[in-house]
C-alpha cells in the first residue's frame, strides 16, 4: 500500500507539471523507444567505429536482449498490474495508443538502462552522453502516463543486471598487452628499409587496402600481395616481415617469421585482431613508432603436425570437432547473407547435427564434441576465451567438451547460456607444453586461426617458447 501511495503522489506531482515545448520531445522520444528502435540505432552509429567503441556497442545490444525478455517475457507474465488511469496526465501528454499489457515493470526503462550500464562498462564516456538520453526514455514512461514510477524503478534496476551480467560471457577488456619475453636486439628500420609487408587486401569488415597508407608510413619498405609469401624471403632478402591482414593472414606471415627467426611488424587489418589486440598493437600508429624506435618483444607461438607432416603454426588458436564444420558452413552461406549471420545459422546447424569424436588426448581415452587449444593461457575459464594476459608461458590452454556423459549437448548449452560452463562436469581445461591427439574412425579437419586446413587422425601440437620477435611499442 506504501508504495502505491507514493506511485499516486509522483504521478500526480508530475502531471500537475506545466505544459512546456519539452512534453512534445518527451512524447517523441518515448515513441522512439519502441521495441528498442532508439539504441539499435544509437548502437548502429556507435558500430561504425572500430574498436572499444564498436565493442561497447554490440554489448549494449546483448544487454538489451536480456532486460527486455526478463522485464516483457517474464516480469510482465508473473506481476500483473493496472497502468496508471489516463485521466491522471492531461491530455496533451497521452499516447494515442497505449500499451496494454502489464504495467510491471517497464521494458522502456529496463532497456534504457541495460543499454547505459552495458556501454560504461567499455565506453564510460559515451555513457555518460548517452545516460540523460536514457534518463528522459525512463522518465517519459511516467511523463506520458503509461507506468508508475515504481514500474520504471524496477525496470531500470532489470536492466542495470542485464548490463552487469553479460560480464558472465564477455569478461571486460584488458588496458594491457600481454606479457612478453623482453628483446633488445630489434633494429630500428628507418623508413621501413628492409622491411617487407604482406598486405591481404581482402582482409576486414570493409577489404580496403591498407597499400598506400603503409607505404606513405614506410617509404622505403616493400609491399607484396599475400600470393607472393611463399617465396618472400628468397625474392628480397628482408630485415623484418610485415603483415597488413586478419588473423589468419598474421598466422601465416609469422609462420615464415618463425621458420627464419625474422622480426614480425602487425599491422591489424582484419575483422577482430585477436592477436594484434592482445600483442598492444592497435594500429599502423602503434607499428610505424615501435618499428621507428626498435621497440620489440619475444612471444610464443604453437605448431601442429598433421599426420607427422609439416608444422602449421598457429597465433590464436586451432580446433578439431565441430568448429571446423562451422567455418565450412559459413564460407557457403557468407556470400548470400553476410558473415556474422552466416556464423550464427553455421552455428545452429553444426550444434544440431555434429557427432562426437573418440579420441585419446596424452594417451587417455575420450568422447568429445569440440577441442580447443589455444596459444597461451586464454580467459575466462570456460567455453568462451576472449583475451591473454600472457605469451610467455610456454604453456598451451586445452580446453574439450565431454560427449561421453548424459544429456552432454543439453548440459553444455545450458552451461554456455548460464556462464558457468567451467562449473560443469562437460567441460575440461588443463595447460600443457605438448599434446598428442590420435582420432578414432574417419580423418577429421583441423582449423587454426579461422582457417580450415587439412584433414588426418593424428595432431601432434607443440608450444615453443619464444618463437616469434615482434615490433610493438
């Protein structure tokens, strides 16, 4: 009774406001704010900068998922409410079209605030000039009279947990880079001479080529198609190889940095930059002053053998069982629909239709559905590294799903969805120098760093310590 009282009281004391231009903009903006219109938007806009800015965008979007299912789908169905009599506001402030469903809580005011909190998590200063946008949205639901303000207390406090939560699935990111071996003996390349770069132009979410901004930052340097890396070294000698691309192309640049203890120079290029991000290199800035001052760092880097075959090195990571079917899926269906929703509809369809693999790993017997193992110690610890605090470990992160216990996919999903994967008897993780991996039945493909690569029943990885030199400031 308490609180209705005070509902009643707020209501009143904001309804007696006088008319002003501002109730126009209330009534608009609250409109705006249906089904979450206005922080897609803002979260579209937000997206077209590359880095924590696109990533506080897309955050906020998977904010707004949870706050608006908990407050609509769930709190709506459980607490049933009138909404505020339409008499109680003056006319000039009514919705045309009020909502009809429960009062309690308010979607608008949990979305608002999930989107808020979300974003100051990566982003504070953008939060803070999206904060009083997201204010007037909460408020606005009282102004027009469709909720209590009760109702939007309680969706705003939903949304701050949605915000909150997604930190479960996706740790915040790092300041630092990772930790390295220290390297004195990089030579400062004036101008890029000797420097070799490698350019993908295809690589990244828009493929411009990155071409005549290395040379403008290098104007003594080489710059060579991604077609030409087989035969670099011998056709030019280089000082140090450079390499303008995504992951993939990194991972295979560095493997020929590796094999002729040649210094790396990143320049990140691609879609994600998983391993330029986690180096401290964020840009050809960032490339350009380490090469120019000789700043530089030893890392680790893994290999696996194939069928006792040649080492394919790896930056990230590499993966047998379902992830490779995934990447084979989505390189069908990206052309027609894009590459984030052909990896979401790859996904569903590997997750529906994949088999287990009996396997020994280290000569111990298993079923899995997935096996990761990644370039050095990966967090979180659970099914969804995102970022390495160290590359001077010596160490590889094994990380497998169990098929051989009840319900596993069941339990794996649930797991997954609920962040607590790492607590479920499906999942294992162990660190390691070597691993050796035999798989029963027919050959399966092992990808490394997003690429598929050959097929066989035997992979032999390797950490080794200290591998690669590269340029970072």
């Amino acid at each position: 009774m308490r609180v209705g009282q005070i509902d009643q009281k707020l209501v009143r004391k904001s309804a007696n406001l006088p008319l002003t231009s501002a109730d126009a903009v209330l009534m608009r903006l609250t409109k705006t704010a249906n089904h979450g219109v206005l922080w897609f938007a803002i979260a579209g806009l937000l997206a077209t900068r590359k880095g924590i800015t696109r990533k506080a965008a897309l955050r906020g979007v998977v904010a707004i998922a949870g706050a608006s299912f908990s407050a609509n789908a769930v709190g709506k169905t459980l607490f049933p409410r009138r909404r505020p009599a339409a008499d109680l506001v003056p006319m000039a402030r009514r919705l045309t079209k009020r909502p009809t469903s429960s009062s309690f809580p308010s979607g608008h005011a949990a979305s608002a605030a999930a989107f808020t909190t979300a974003i100051a998590m990566d982003s504070p200063k953008v939060a803070v000039a999206i904060a009083p946008i997201a204010a007037a949205v909460a408020y606005s639901r009282v102004h027009t009279g469709v909720h209590w303000p009760s109702d939007v207390a309680a969706g705003a406090a939903i949304g701050v947990g949605a915000g909150l939560l997604t930190r479960r699935w996706w740790p915040l990111g790092r300041e630092e880079a990772a930790t390295a071996y220290e390297h004195t003996t990089l030579e400062p390349l004036a101008e890029g001479e000797g420097l070799v770069v490698v350019v993908n132009p295809g690589s990244g979410p828009t493929t411009t080529d990155p071409t005549e901004q290395i040379q403008q930052a290098w104007p003594k340097a080489t710059v060579i198609a991604i077609d030409g890396l087989d035969t670099v070294v011998e056709d030019h000698h280089p000082l140090a190889l450079g390499v303008a691309g995504g992951d993939g192309s990194v991972a295979a640049v560095a493997a020929v940095a590796a094999e002729h203890d040649l210094p790396l120079v990143l320049v990140p290029a691609g879609t994600l930059n998983h391993f330029a991000r986690d180096i401290g290199v964020e840009g050809l800035a960032d490339a350009e002053t380490a090469v120019a001052a000789g700043d530089g760092v030893r890392v680790d880097l893994s290999a696996v053998e194939v069928d006792g075959g040649d080492r394919i090195w790896f930056v990230n990571t590499a993966s047998l069982g379902g992830y490779p079917d995934m990447v084979r899926v989505r390189e069908k269906l990206e052309k027609r629909w894009g590459k984030w929703p052909a990896a979401g509809m790859a996904m569903a369809k590997v997750l529906r239709t994949s088999q287990p693999l009996d396997m020994e790993l280290n000569g111990e017997p298993h079923r899995v559905w997935m096996l990761f193992v990644g370039n050095g110690p990966y967090l979180p610890k659970g099914f969804a590294p995102t970022t390495r605090p160290k590359l001077d470990t010596g160490l590889m992160d094994v990380r497998f799903i169990r098929a051989d216990t009840r319900y596993s996919r069941i339990r794996f999903l649930i797991g997954a969805l609920l962040g607590s994967l790492h607590r479920s008897r499906t999942y294992r993780h162990m660190e390691t120098r070597t691993l050796d991996v035999r798989v029963f039945g027919s050959d399966v493909a092992i990808a490394t760093d997003g690429e598929v690569g050959p097929t066989g029943d035997r992979f032999r990885f390797r950490s080794h310590p200290a591998a690669l030199a590269i340029y970072r400031p």
